[in-house]
C-alpha cells in the first residue's frame, strides 16, 4: 500500500441553478460538506485542515472565507486556507489537500468549494468581474469579455483542427442531454441544432446557447490518507495522478493560441504520477466554459487527435469510448465557479463508485477518470485522474 | 436578502508598466525589445520568451494587421499582429469595416488607456 495513496471517502453537491430560494453560500457549503462527511463516515473532529476553493470576494462580500466556512461547519481550530485559480480553484484547492494527505501531515481534509455566481450580482456584472481574470493591464483594459478572449483562441484551434458549427451545436446538445438526467443540473435543456444556432452570438462565433451559465452551488469532498479510512470506506476511489501548469497570460504571447498548452503539460505530469497513458482514460470531466473549449480541452489532453470527427462518431456520448461531462459539464450542470473543479471529481469518484444518478451512472464503470479544469482561456490548469478502490 | 452597493474607485500604480501605458493614453505603442535575443513583445512582457529580464523600451509603428476577429454586443475585438512585434496583442476595433484587416493603433475614447485599433483608411482621411 504506497503511503501516497489518496481515498475519496466522501463526495457531495448541492444543486447548481440560480438559487431563489432565500439560500446563501453559508448554506450550500455547509449541505454538501455534511453530506461527504455523512459518506466518509468519519467524525468532523477527525478531520485536520479545511481548503476552500472560491474565484472572488466580490461573489460572496466576504474575505478570508476558509475562516468564516470552517466556523459555520465545526472546524474551528483547524488550519483552514483558500485556494483561487480562477476557473481552476476547485480543482487548485483538491490537489493541495491530497499533496497534504501525501505529505502524512493529514488524516482527514475537507474541501469545500463554493461560489454565489448567479443570484448575489447582475450578470453584467459579474461578466465585468470575470474580465479581471485576464491581465487588467492589457488584454483587461481593452473592455474584452471571457467569451470573446475564447472565441478568438478557437478561431485559431478550429482553423488547424476543422471543427464547425456542427461540432459546436452537437457539444451543446451532448452536455445538455447529459445535464436532463441530472438532478443537480442547472440547464438541462434539449435545444435542436436550428435552435442552438438561430441563438443570438455574444462573440463570433459563440452564440448564447455555446456558453456556460453563471450558478449557485457548493460541492465538498473528505479526501483521506489510506491508515485512517475507515473500513467501510477502504474501497472508496482514489486520486492518483495530479498536474498543475501555466500558459502565457496574454493569448499572443503564446506560439499557438489555439492550443491549451498548459492542459498539456498539467496532463502529463498527472499521468507520470498515476503510470498511465491518456489514452488509458476511459472517463473525463473536462472544462466546458464554452462549447469549442471541450473540443480545445479534449484534445490538449490527448483524449483525441481528431475532435470532430471523434465527436461526430459518438466517442464523447454516455455510450462512447471515452464519456465526456456525464454530469452536463458547466454548460449542462452549471458553473459556481469555486464549486466547479471540486464537483468534477465528485462526479467522477461517484461513477467509478457506481453511485451516481442512475440514468447516467455507467454499468462497467472504468478504470480510470479524469477531471480537468482550467482559469482564464488555459493560462491556470489543474488535472486530477482518479482510479477505482482497491477492491475493484 | 440583504441588497447591498459597494463602489470603490481605483486608483493604480502602473509600475515598469507606466512607458506602456503612457503610450496608450496618446495612442503610441511602446513595446518591449529583448537584450538577449532582439525579440519585440507588444504588450511589453517583464521577461522575454526566451527568459531574459535585460530589455529596453521600443516604438513601434502603431499599424497591425488583424489575425482573428469575434464580434458581438460588446464590441468588436481582435487578435492583432502589430508591426514590428514578435507576439500579438487582443485590441478593441473601432470602427472597422468587416473585410479591413490593417489598422492603427488610437487613444481609447475612455478614461482608461486600452490597446484600441482603427482603420489606417479612417486616419489616412482624418
């Protein structure tokens, strides 16, 4: 049994929507953290440090939330840290909890992601918000928007890698189908492709309906070191492979700005650390923001060399070879954004476990699953392949 | 519910930056030229690609021509290869015809300095 070993002993969400339910962020965190420690089957008093993950105080009108949170769920006393990577800070915050695990400096960690994205502001105004992820001083101050930086870095991918306005609608269609059979989901939608693509754009070429939505939500995980998993949790998925890497902050600072290159690089050390190839990976839950970024993303990942016509042939459906965004991905099951990385590798451990929602869960669950998130367009990557427990 | 407005107003230092934003606000492009390997970055970059920190400050013609272009309520933007730089640059187009591709770089009309491009057409008539 190699001390490295991280168990995923609980693993929970809330519900990802537009919260109109007079529910805070305190709320949401505190649901899904209790539901993954009710699953690990530990006691909270077992539990050493608390990592959560939250893009921006402005969300929440809260600094320092690690405190606030490890108050609110009975962790006082523990060190109690936020991680932010942007887009990337749920799956930032899991790989510092599990290199802690690693470290044997550990029993038990939570993390916790959580972000009001939808309900606490405009949303022009958290568009504005998302402007500051990329260099205020240049790219920023050009009044440039998320969607726009991205559509121009797949102008330049779909210009090597020909994918269309098909490829596109049928990205959307696939994740939306997806999100219909999960409860959880913020949009789970049945959009034809006229409809998809009669949908006004908001920067060429991505239409309203290419885009992710901006949601409420938590997700929460126990990850825990292998002596101290309780029996009844021995056989529990595990994190075996981490990768982190940056890109260029400006897109034309890049060789290629069509390329995710830092997925790349995040994606190889991931599998070195877990003795896989890429194409051992069986299951993804890849970083949707946009319709073109799951192609760029599978690709950059090596999970494809030819992304319309792998698309095309059904390899990324529920029946596929290779599952992709299962739970809707962001633009399916929505995109809280602290609570994103973090409630991918929820999605994953429960499909490895056979635990998911039952219209999604897969009968011969892999060997293997891969979550990938990413901040800005690819400039903070993080990737975390899981394998099933011991027993299967 | 607790509605609640927060307005807070910036004041930021501009730093190593403060050649490049100058240049903004009138509408100059100063960019980066490496020591080590003569590279020309545009936005300047603090450490070249090649990994050098040793650099001066170069005009440039302020004329680029456009590689990618998104339209949509925002406004236009692009993905812009300027004269004389080795990297590119995202600007706001102002003003640009669909099939111009060439322009120049002008002052943002706000009271941000923002890397803004025109038709060279517009200025040439101006």
């Amino acid at each position: 049994m190699s001390s490295n070993e991280v168990i995923v002993t609980g693993a929970a969400i809330t519900p990802f929507n537009r919260r109109k339910d007079g529910t805070g962020f305190r709320d949401w965190a505190a649901m899904a953290f209790d539901n993954a420690v009710a699953m690990a089957n530990i006691e909270i008093k077992e539990i050493d440090a608390l990592f959560v993950a939250s893009e921006s105080d402005f969300f929440s009108m809260q600094l320092n939330p690690a405190a606030v949170l490890a108050s609110e769920l009975g962790l006082t006393g523990v060190a109690a840290t936020r991680c932010e990577g942007g887009g990337a800070s749920g799956q930032v915050a899991v790989q510092a909890a599990a290199r802690l695990l690693q470290a044997t400096e550990a029993r038990h960690v939570a993390v916790v992601g959580v972000d009001p994205s939808a309900s606490s502001l405009s949303g022009d105004a958290i568009r504005a918000l998302y402007g500051y992820s990329f260099d205020t001083w240049t790219d920023g101050m050009t009044g440039i928007n998320s969607t726009a930086l991205y559509a121009l870095s797949y102008q330049a991918f779909t210009a090597q890698f020909h994918t269309s306005e098909e490829s596109l609608a049928t990205v959307t269609m696939q994740n939306r189908k997806n999100a219909c059979e999960n409860p959880n989901s913020h949009l789970p939608r049945q959009d034809t492709i006229q409809e998809i693509n009669a949908s006004p754009f908001i920067a060429s070429p991505y239409r309203r309906l290419h885009c992710s939505p901006l949601s409420d939500g938590a997700a929460a995980l126990i990850l825990s070191r292998h002596k101290n998993t309780p029996r009844s949790r021995a056989n529990a998925p595990q994190i075996i492979g981490m990768g982190a890497a940056t890109d260029h902050m400006h897109l034309g600072a890049r060789s290629d700005p069509g390329l995710f290159k830092a997925k790349t690089q995040a994606m190889q050390s991931a599998c070195t650390e877990a003795g896989i190839k890429p194409t051992d990976v069986r299951l993804a839950e890849v970083y949707d923001a946009y319709a073109g970024a799951q192609l760029q993303a599978l690709t950059a990942l090596g999970l494809t060399n030819s992304p319309a016509s792998d698309l095309m042939n059904g390899n990324f459906r529920p029946g596929g070879d290779c599952p992709i965004n299962l739970s809707g991905g962001l633009m399916g099951q929505g995109a809280p954004v602290g609570a994103t990385g973090v409630a991918q590798v929820v999605t994953c451990a429960q499909i490895l476990e056979g635990c998911y929602h039952s219209n999604l869960q897969l009968s011969n669950p892999p060997k293997y699953a891969l979550a990938d998130t990413h901040g800005g367009v690819c400039t903070t990557a993080a990737v975390t392949i899981l394998s099933q427990g011991n027993a299967a | 519910m607790i509605v609640y407005q927060q307005i807070l107003n910036y004041t930021l230092n501009s730093g190593w930056l403060t050649p490049f934003v100058t240049g903004l606000k009138a509408g100059k492009a100063k960019a980066r030229k490496c020591n080590c390997c003569s590279k020309v970055s545009f936005p300047p970059l603090r450490v070249c690609l090649c990994g050098s920190a040793e650099g001066a400050w170069q005009d440039l013609s302020g004329t680029g021509t456009i590689i990618w272009r998104t339209t949509g309520p925002d406004g236009d933007f692009a993905l812009v290869q300027c004269d004389g730089a080795d990297t590119q640059t995202i600007m706001r187009l102002i003003e640009f015809g669909a099939n111009v591709t060439h322009g120049k770089i002008i002052a943002s009309d706000t009271k941000q300095p923002a890397l803004c491009l025109t038709p060279n057409v517009r200025t040439e008539m101006l």
